[in-house]
C-alpha cells in the first residue's frame, strides 16, 4: 500500500527527490497545501475505491495517516 501512495504522491507534487515513508508529513514535508489535499484525497478515493469526507481530509497529516484512513475501510 506504501507503494501506491508513493505513486500517487509523486503524480501530486511531481518528483521532488524526497524520500517518502510513512512518517512522512504531507504539508511540511512534501509542501502539500490545501488543495493538494484534496487532489490527493480524490486520487486516493479513486486508486482504493473508498471514499474519504472532507472533514476528515484535514486530519490526514502523514503519509501513515492516509495508510490507516484506508485500511479502515
């Protein structure tokens, strides 16, 4: 799973050259703002078939973070 939202994360911001793990924070981190959160969410949404509500967008800080929102699906 680590490594599809590796794959989605690089389609985001592009690659960066920074090493993605799972405590890797979206915003500092990667430079993620707002909007690509929810661009995120939505790629997220789409590759897992899950859905994930925009309150909940705002609670996603690391890529662990996302990791444990979808296998609670």
């Amino acid at each position: 799973m680590l490594e599809k939202l590796k794959n989605i994360l690089t389609e985001t911001i592009g690659d960066k050259g920074i090493e993605i793990t799972e405590n890797t924070v979206l915003m500092s981190d990667l430079g993620l703002n707002s909007l690509d959160l929810v661009n995120l969410a939505v790629s997220v949404e789409d590759e897992f078939d899950i859905e994930i509500p925009d309150r909940a967008i705002k609670d996603l800080k690391t890529v662990k973070d996302v990791i444990d929102f979808i296998e609670k699906q």
